[in-house]
C-alpha cells in the first residue's frame, strides 16, 4: 500500500526536529514491520511500557530507535515540560476563555494544596465530594426515600457530551461493581424517544434524576430534564416532591435553582473543569451512586497514579508521551487520517465514543494558541466499537483498504469468572488482528496456500491480488490488568494525558470548543423558522427548502 504524501508545512522552522522527521520519513520510507521485528529480536522487549496496572507494547508502530529518539525531540522542543507543569500547577492555559485546567486537581489527595485566584481548591473538591458521597449512601443504602416512602431503585442521568459521555462509559464498564438495588438510565438524546422509553418503564415513586450539564443552558438536557419534570409531577400530583427525586449538578446554581431543584440536593463543580474531563467531578455522581464512594475513591487514585506517572516518567518510558508521539508519528509523518479504538471487551463499548469527545472536541483545531494555522494535520478521526464485533464490520478495510488506520488494541488480563473460555478467544482474536495487520500475508504466502488446496494455476492467478495483505499496519496493544476502578481510572488518565501533549506538540489550546457554537446558535434561529407561521430568518436555498418541507409535513 502507498501511503499518503506526508504533510508538507510543518509548523516549525526549517531547522527544527519537525524538519528532521520528514526528513526522517523519507529514509525509512516503506521499511516493512516484519522485516523490522526479523532483524531485532530485541525490537518487542524495548518498545513497551508499563504503569499503574496497563501493559503498552507499541513496537507494531513503524518506528525505529531513530523515530523515536527524533519524536522524544519533538515534544521537549515543543516545550511538554514545561506546559505539563503549568497545567498541573494551575495557570491560565486555556487561553480563549481565560481559564485554567485543572480536572487533575480532582484526583489530588485532600491533604494538598492547588491554589487559583489565592483559593486551595482542594479543599473545595474535598467538601463537595463529601457531600455527593453522602448523598449517594442514603440513595445506596435505601436511607433517601421517595415522595412514597420507597427506597430509590432506578436513576435516570440526564445530560449530554462531557455531562454524559464520562459516567456512563464508567457505569457500563464497571457493571459487576453494580448496587444490586439500583439501575442506571442515561439519557442524551433530545428526539423524545430515549427520555420516552425510560419513563416509560419507570416508576415515579422510585426514581430519582440527575440533571447534569456544567452550563446549565444546554437546550437538549434541558428539554429531557422539563418532560422528566412534567412527567413526575402528573404522576404525584404533587410539584414539592421534586425535592425527593430530582438532583443537579452544574457551575451555576442560580439556574439550577430557577428550574426548580432543591438546592441541598445540588452538586457544584468549576470552570476549571472542562466538561470532557468533569467525571472526576461531581458529574461523576451516576458512578458514586452505582458503585459507592470506596470504588469512586479507586478510581480517582488511578488516575491519580497515571498523573504521577506523566509528571515524572522519563519520556522514554512515559505512556502518554509514547502514545502521544507515536501517533503523532503516524498523523503527520504516514499521513493516517484517522485513529481507531478497539477494546476487546464487552463492558468498555462506550470508551471509543467518550475518547471521541475527548480527543476530537480537544484537538479538532486549525489554529495554534497565538491564532496563527495550525501547519500540520490535528486530531484524527476517532472511532471505533467493540473489537470483535468491528472485526465482522470494518477490519476488511483495516487490512486490504487503501488508508492507513493505526489502532489502539485494548484488552483485559483477567477473566470475568465463569467465562474463561470466551474471554480467551476474545483475546485470541486481539492479538491475532495485531499480528495480521502487521506482518500481513505476501504474494508467495498466499500462492502457496492456494496450492495447497488444490487450486489450478490460472485460478490462482486470479486470486492472487485478493489475497494478499500489505501488512505493515501500525497498532498498539494496551493491556489492563484487570478491569476495575483503579485501573479504569488510570487508563482514562492516560487518554487525557495523551490528547494534551499532541495539543502541546501541534501548539493547540486543547481546552475550549469553540467549533460547536455556530450549529448551536443556527439551531436557534431554525427552531423559530420551523414553528412560525411567517417571516423566516434568511436562509440559503437548502436550508430554507428544508425547513419548508419540515413545515409543510408537520403541518399536514
Ligand atoms: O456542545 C459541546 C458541549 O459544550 C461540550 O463541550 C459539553 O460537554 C456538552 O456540550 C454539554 O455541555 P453542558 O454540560 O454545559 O450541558
């Protein structure tokens, strides 16, 4: 496979290790992996990592001691040391919205100290934690009653993106840490029909609802959280008992207050909390529900050690560095547009879509911090499913398509008991499709193989092109130990960690989103133009067309 021109305008000077690697690139050119781990046994044992539970073996990366000493280059000459410790140590990073950046203060333990605007907001995380715990235990512990007197065994979670995304990947990724009382609903969707079907089947008496959204003004969450309202109060007959089943959690207390929830039962966090990096907040709430404040605490001291691990790791040995740098590597140097995540493992099928946010909403940037282009290709589309299941989909084009998709295999060591046997042949089949997609299968291979079944010579001829792989498919092998709250929280950690270096690399302001207030404010204007009789905003042809046939069908 001939892979995509590199990209021609780097955005340092014709001096700097950007330059080196292009230059770089052109010597090793289409070296084959195979051939690489032919010549050096050595290759596997060098290129893998290890900390805080996770197993990183990326030496199916096409890289060389040489690459990898050039793109270690490449993050100190961008500054990584000291823009990591700004982040840490709580300056104004965020530029475009004069906001610091500190989702890692809420993994610091309540002894320590982070001070912004002359406040130890540690201690601020420590008291409203403890409130979210205590919470949590009265619903956990059947304490909290609902308006008739029975204990909580359904919590619907209304939010959307970084008010979402983060507590139900964790929810569905520790299940088997469960309460055996409560069920946890997730609603995003503002078309009627996920709110629709979980009212549904609830019972007003025994819910309780969580309106999540850092805001507090985002129009999806709260049409879900005005109809769960609605909803409740037709069934009790009663507007006060929205006290026993409604909980928020936001930035904005006025709001949350005005819409009419208790405000003992809400939750505060801060703007220094992107919403894309808030789990760790009180918008984790669904997770301490779910699981309880000791699993909670678990995950938080995860990721905590992978905080500890990126501050002080030698890059050589950094996991977020070396994910952050290979794919680098293959973003900008092999031209791969796009980054899949495969975990072969049931209960994380929601981390593609949660890294999606983090890493896309971060990185999807054109413009560096001092507004001048970007120079290079940004974040790579991120996708992905449960890996088995993309195998039976997708992986077609990862082995024989014409682009390069360099994937992040995810596995678990340790089997779900009773399912030993499938966890094997689960993991069978990561390690095979990293095997496959490195080393591929050559003309003579496949030849040799028709012949052994008997094929005659012009059949095979045929066949020949349609069964061979290229091979020399990049992907890296993860590996949790186990799939519990310390490890998750650290793997998470790790993803965090690495979307900021490649922000710090491509000199990006990884933090804000302002790419996705244009469509919000256009909606705005559209929903007017759908419901009014005349005078529309001004549009173009297309979109006045269909706005006209949405009226047009709604009104028959
Ligand atoms: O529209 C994008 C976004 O602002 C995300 O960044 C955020 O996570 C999501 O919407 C939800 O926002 P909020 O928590 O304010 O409801």
């Amino acid at each position: 496979m001939s892979n995509p021109t590199p990209h021609s305008s780097p955005p340092p000077g014709p001096d700097s290790t950007w330059q080196a690697l292009l230059a770089h690139r052109g010597e090793i050119g289409e070296r084959h992996l195979a051939q690489l781990f032919a010549s050096d046994p050595a290759r596997a044992a060098r290129m893998q990592a290890e900390a805080c539970g996770l197993f990183l073996d990326y030496s199916k990366n096409r890289v060389t001691g040489d690459t990898l000493a050039l793109l270690f280059e490449l993050a100190r000459e961008a500054g990584l040391d000291a823009r990591r410790a700004a982040m840490f140590d709580g300056e104004r990073i965020n530029r475009s919205e004069g906001r610091a950046v500190l989702h890692t203060a809420l993994r610091r333990p309540a002894d320590e100290c982070v001070m912004v605007d002359g406040r130890n907001v540690v201690a601020d995380i420590a008291a409203v934690r403890e409130r979210c715990y205590r919470f949590a235990e009265a619903v956990r512990d059947g304490a909290w009653r609902g308006y008739d007197g029975r204990a909580i065994t359904d919590v619907v979670h209304i939010g959307i993106g970084g008010s979402d995304l983060g507590p139900l990947m964790v929810c569905e990724a520790l299940k088997p840490c469960a309460h055996p009382r409560l069920r946890m609903h997730f609603v995003s969707n503002v078309d009627g029909v996920q709110i629709g079907d979980v009212l549904c089947a609830a019972d007003p008496g025994t819910t309780l609802f969580i309106v999540a959204s850092k805001t507090f003004t985002t129009q999806e969450t709260l049409a879900n959280a005005h109809t769960a309202r609605r909803w409740l109060i037709e069934r009790s007959g009663d507007e006060t008992v929205i006290a026993r089943h409604f909980a928020a959690v936001s930035t904005h207390p006025g709001a949350v207050t005005s819409f009419g929830i208790d405000p003992a039962n809400m939750f505060g966090f801060w703007d220094w909390v992107g919403g894309r990096y808030s789990l760790w907040s009180a918008i984790g709430l669904p997770i301490v529900l779910q699981i309880g404040a000791a699993g909670f605490d678990a995950l938080l001291a995860g990721a905590r050690a992978m905080d500890l691990h990126f501050r002080e790791a030698p890059f050589e040995r950094n996991l977020p560095v070396i994910l952050a740098l290979t794919g680098i590597w293959n973003i900008d140097f092999l031209g791969a547009p796009s980054q899949l995540i495969a975990p072969y493992h049931q209960r994380l099928h929601r981390l593609p879509a949660f890294l999606q946010q983090l890493d896309m909403e971060s990185n999807g940037k054109s413009v560096k911090l001092d507004g001048s282009p970007a120079g290079c290709q940004t974040s790579p589309v991120i996708w992905g499913e449960s890996g088995i299941n993309g195998q039976h989909a997708y992986f077609q084009m990862l082995h024989q398509g014409t682009q390069l998709v360099p994937t992040d295999f995810i596995g678990v060591l340790e089997a779900e008991r009773g399912f030993e046997q499938h966890h094997r042949i689960a993991f069978a089949n990561l390690v095979a499709q990293a095997e496959a997609l490195m080393r591929g299968k050559s003309a003579a291979e496949a030849e040799a193989e028709m012949r052994a079944a008997g094929m005659a010579g012009e059949r095979i001829r045929a066949l020949l092109p349609h069964r061979v792989f290229p091979g020399n498919r990049p992907s890296n092998a993860l590996l949790m130990a186990r799939l519990d709250p310390y490890t998750l929280g650290a793997l998470i950690a790790l993803y965090e960690h690495r979307t900021f270096v490649q922000g710090v690399v491509w000199g990006l302001n990884s933090f804000d989103q302002w790419g996705v207030e244009l469509g919000k404010q256009l909606a705005a204007r559209v929903l007017d133009d759908l419901a009014a009789p005349a005078d529309l905003h001004a549009h173009d042809a297309s979109t006045a067309g269909l706005i006209a046939r949405y009226r047009a069908c709604a009104v028959r």
